[in-house]
C-alpha cells in the first residue's frame, strides 16, 4: 500500500473524480487503515444496510455526510500517493470484523475472520509463510485445458517453479470465454469479484461481457509468461498411471494431427463442465434450411438478423442474454421455453465503470480488496440460509423457510413490474419452485423484451424441425429463418470425451458410473493417484459467488499438497477410500435438507438418478477451511524410498 511517485495537477483532478464516484461504505473501510481512526464507522458515518446484490453505493447517508468522506479521503489518497503510510497496515481480526459488519449493516461472525483476512491479503499475524520446496528432479505437471482452471493453475505452478505444460484443444486461451461469442453474452457474476485475486484488471463494465473476459485471461497468461508452456491444437484421448513408474502417460492427437504420448507426474484436468453443448436430437433438424446454431457455437462474425424471424430455444442464463440482445433487431421473435426462471435484479447489470473509478480500483489495492470483499459477501454466504428446507413452514408452497419466501414475494414484485401493460403474461413467467431451485439469473432485461410487440413467448418444447419452421409439442407450427439454441450443456458427465486409466487399468467413467462423478473435495478420486480435478464434482456454489473463488480454493489445496510431498520426498498420493466415501456421504446428506433436493425440482445439477453433482452444500467458509491445509493423513503415500524398495 505504498506509492512514492508525487501526483502531478492531471492526476490529480482525475483523483477527485474518482472519489466523487467511489463507494461510499468502501472509502471509509479506506480511511480505518489509512487514518487508524475509527470515527468512519461510528456515529454519523454508519452507513444503512446493504440490501439484495446492491453495491449501496451512496451508503444510504446525507449528502453533507458523503461530502465529507469523500474529502476526507481524497485528502488520504493524496498523502498515500506521495509516500504516507497507513495508519494501519494490517488490522487484527476484531477491527476487520467490525469493519465489515458496519460496512455491510449485519453482523459478520468471528469464524469469517480469517477468510476476510485472505481476501484483503492481509499477512497472518501467526507469521511469515515458509517457501515452497524446490520440486524433485524430472518432476512435470501436465495441464488439460487453458481456461480459467488451466490458468490458475499455470499461474501458481509459475510462482513455484513447477515445471508444466498445458494443452488445449482450440486455438487459443479463454475456455467457455473463448467459446461463447452470441449476442449478449456475459458474465452475470460482478467482474471484480469473478477474476483473480492476483491479477486486477481495469474493468469497462461492472458485469463484463465475454469478449473482455477473454482478454482479460489472454492478458494474465501473457503477464505471467504462461502462454510459452500452452500447446494448442493438441487433444487429450486418454491418460493412463503407470504404477511401477508413479508416472501418468497421456495419449494425445498433437498439432500435426499425429498420435504423440506426453509423460507427467501429475495430470490437472482443468477441461471445465460447460464444454459439451447439448441440442436435442429432434426429428427433422438436418433439413432446416436456415442458420442452426447452439450459442456456444455461435459465429464470432455474427449471424444476419435483421428482418429475420426468429426461434430461440431455451430460457436459461444463454437465453435471457440472447433474447434482448436481438430482440429490436429481428422481425420477430418467438422464445420457446419448457419452465419459467427466477431472474433477479441489479443496478449495475450492462453499466460501464467510469474511467476515474477504474484507475482507482486498479491503482489503490486497499481500496479495490474492500470493494471486491463487499461484493463477495452480498453474492456469497449472504442467500445460502435461503436454500435451507424447514419442512415446518408451511405459509407458502412456494417456498423452503421465511427467508426463501422473502426472496419469493421481493422476485414477483419485481417481476409484475418489469412487465408493465403485460400482466397476461405472469402466468408464463411466474416460475411454479422456489427460489433457487434452479440457477437463480441475473436479469438484463429479458421481462421487458418479452412485452415487445415482436417477441412471443411459448411454454412448451420443440418436437420436431422442417426447413422452415419448427413444431411444439402443443401442436403449433412456428415459422424461423433461424433458430438459436440455448438449450444448455451435458454437465454431468466429466471429463468425456477423454479417458482416465487408473491402478490396475480401472476407467474413471466406469467408477462413475457414467453420470455419478465423485471426488473429494471435488478434486481427488481414490484409484487415481496424483491426478487433480479442477471444477469437479460438487464444486459450484448453489448460492451464487464465483467460480474462479472455488478454483483458487482447488489450486491453493492442490500446492499445499505438493509442497507437503517435495518437502517429505513423496512420489504419489492417492485420496484414501474411507475418507472419500465420508466426504460423497456428507454430500448428500446436506443436499437432502437443501432446495435443489427438497423440492423434487430437476435441473442441470441433477444426474439420471436424481443425485446433485454440480452444486456443493457448504458455505463458502466451509469450503475455505477444507481447502486451506491438506492432510496427508487423507491419502495413501507413496515415498521415493519406498518405492525403490
């Protein structure tokens, strides 16, 4: 939190700006450390309560008293640009706990004090953290997959000195990013909160769009000199352990289009879930005269719209981007939907961050942790007593506990209102579960777009394709140049197409049972030594936050694992079956008592048997303390004695 160059009078005005239009609740979180005085939190300065996914921006305060934070510090942020050192550069977990709760207006419990640490980046007053240990002689990561999961990895494997190399079967970085270029794609995660935390980027909009997501990936794997280990073209089909060599032995198609086998001591599967479009096989489809595509098969040039009249399958988180992306564009606009979704509302959604508040994320950590840790706690544990079933409430059917029935009637307000004139609408678009059910959306204006004269919306499925137009399930024939569908990816089953061979030849899939994937802690399977899922099974947070958040949690387990087998001379490490059935176990059994279970509503995070294995049941904090240290007392070892022996 040090800069020691003077601003010069253009720096300085676009200071001032930037803090006419900062956050208020964020800028006196500033101030504590930076003054060490208390008052921005106390009396006069204590802002209201942050309320749904809102940034509460103004902290509900009179504007003589937002006045006065501000001047307070741009005055700080002068001094601190010229040399001045915090008041307090690192807090104890009382203050940042008190800091938080006032911030936010609701008590934050003491058990979150170590992850607010880790969020600010905050030293652990326990001491210093010991170097990582040289990795052995002839010691080599494989990496599948260069999207976020590749990255992250390659990033820590970068700082370690681990040697690796990724391949990936496109031609560039970016995964799902990379892949999905329809109208209206984004992220409906907060950008400062869905990147890294070690790479900042200046963010043009508040949630982005997936071409900056893109960019931003290139840019960190460019930054951090990861792109000269990626081979691209090059296609994983099998990776196999060898037990007498502790060694892995990957059967690749390479970038000539010829067999090759790389060798690895470990193999990372960072090839993600969203991977796999799905499009039903209807009869008919192949004789559709007119452009057919999944959005994630979307041209990145486009498609000719205009004048078009157009079918969109589907109405989760890819439609209710696409459908007011197009919507003044096309002739018409017909939305075929099988069940209405729980979309919520945000402020910021499609906002452009102002160029002075982006040079102030970017060029003040301080600033930007305790923004990012604002958002993380609205989009985080904040919704997760939503998803818990009290089988006594009985008010609503509609609804799992109070807090869920909340959200319930707060969603249909919001609904009705965003419809308008269209009130015959609702009943289509009144979803029949409770919130959360399924993957609560983030919504950009797809209630509105559905009251456009042009656009209709029909509940049903698609049953069958002819050249030009599809036919419903209902009966109804529908006239389309072209047909866009959003209608999701195969999720459940991991790692297909590629196949993984552990002890004794066993196949992972068969261990799986096709679409029952397991692991512990989602990242390790027994049978399979030293070799790591990232965004496996059971990984996803049901109740919002942000997948790179569980990925950091995934590399940081995985490092502490290996810095634990270079430091004690370990070849291989294999997850103990007990502990791994005890994990799957506490699985289900927190399911059971949560919404995606409860309900008997079936989506994407349920397999053929009605088991969820997209979702994890735990609070983020769980998860960060599984995560923190791995225990070697969970793994069958191997040393490099033993095994000469």
């Amino acid at each position: 939190m040090t800069a020691s160059e003077n601003l010069d009078q253009g720096e300085r005005a676009w200071l001032g700006e930037a803090v006419k239009l900062a956050n208020i609740p964020t800028l006196a979180a500033m101030l504590i450390q930076m003054t060490g005085d208390l008052k921005w939190i106390e009396g006069r300065f204590v802002p209201t309560r942050t309320r749904g996914l809102d940034d509460n921006d103004d902290g509900g305060l009179p504007d003589a008293v937002q006045d006065e934070i501000r001047a307070a510090a741009l005055n700080e942020l002068r001094a601190w640009f010229a040399g001045k050192q915090p008041a307090i550069p690192n807090p104890d977990d009382a203050l940042l706990l008190r800091i938080m709760s006032v911030s936010l207006g609701e008590q934050i419990p003491a058990e979150y004090a170590p992850l607010v640490r880790n969020e600010l980046q905050l030293p652990d007053p326990a001491g210093a953290d010991q170097p990582f240990p040289a990795s052995p002689p002839g010691f080599r990561a494989l990496i599948v997959g260069a999207g976020i999961s590749g990255i992250c990895a390659a990033a820590k494997f970068e700082e370690a000195g681990i040697d690796y190399v990724i391949v990936e079967r496109g031609s560039a970085m970016g995964g799902v990013w990379q892949d999905n270029r329809y109208p209206g794609a984004a992220c409906d995660v907060p950008s400062y909160l869905y990147s890294f935390s070690f790479a900042s980027y200046p963010w043009s909009r508040y949630f982005a769009d997936s071409r900056e997501i893109h960019r931003y990936l290139e840019k960190v794997a460019s930054d951090l000199d990861i792109i000269r280990h990626v081979r691209f073209g090059v296609n994983v089909r099998e990776v196999r352990y060898d037990e007498a060599r502790r060694m892995w032995d990957a059967d690749v198609m390479n970038e000539a289009g010829e067999a090759e086998t790389l060798t690895a001591s470990i193999v990372v599967s960072a090839v993600g879930a969203f991977n796999k479009p799905r499009i039903p096989n209807l009869p008919g489809l192949e004789s559709f005269e007119g452009p057919s595509v999944h959005t994630a098969q979307y041209p990145d040039a486009g498609l000719d719209l205009a004048g078009k009249h157009v079918v969109l399958i589907g109405s989760g988180a890819s439609a209710m981007q696409v459908a007011p992306a197009i919507a003044d564009e096309v002739a018409t606009l017909t939305i075929v939907q099988r069940t209405a979704q729980w979309a919520a509302p945000h402020p910021k959604f499609k906002v452009e961050v102002p160029e002075p508040v982006q040079k102030l994320l970017e060029e003040v950590p301080v600033y930007r942790l305790w923004y990012r840790l604002r958002l993380s706690w609205a989009f985080n544990d904040k919704l997760y007593e939503a998803l818990q079933n009290d089988p006594a409430y009985a008010e609503d059917p509609l609804a799992i506990n109070p807090i869920n029935d909340a959200h319930r009637r707060g969603l249909t307000s919001y609904i009705e209102s965003e419809l308008g004139d269209s009130p015959h609408l609702l009943p289509q678009v009144l979803p029949d579960y409770p919130p959360f059910a399924k993957r609560m959306l983030l919504d950009n204006g797809w209630f509105r777009s559905l009251t456009k004269p042009n656009v209709r919306l029909v509940t049903g499925s698609v049953s069958s394709v002819a050249e030009h137009s599809i036919t419903t399930d209902g009966g109804e024939t529908i006239d389309a140049d072209v047909l866009i569908w959003a209608t999701g990816f195969d999720v459940v089953n991991w790692l297909i197409p590629m196949r993984v061979k552990g002890i004794g030849g066993r196949d992972i899939h068969d261990d799986w049972e096709g679409d029952n994937a397991r692991a512990y802690l989602g990242t390790v399977v027994p049978g399979y030594p030293n070799f790591f899922l990232f965004y496996g099974p059971n990984t996803q947070f049901g109740h919002g936050g942000s997948l790179i958040t569980v990925l950091e949690r995934q590399v940081h387990y995985l490092m502490s694992l290996l810095g634990q087998m270079f430091a004690e001379g370990i070849d291989s490490v294999d997850v103990r079956n007990d502990r791994y059935e005890e994990y799957n176990a506490m699985i289900d059994s927190r399911h059971a008592d949560m919404v995606w279970t409860s309900t008997g509503v079936k989506t994407y995070f349920h397999n053929s048997k009605g088991r969820v294995i997209v979702n994890n049941p735990f609070r983020i904090l769980e998860v960060w303390k599984m995560t923190e240290h791995a225990n070697l007392d969970d793994f069958e070892i191997v040393h490099h004695a033993t095994a000469e022996q």
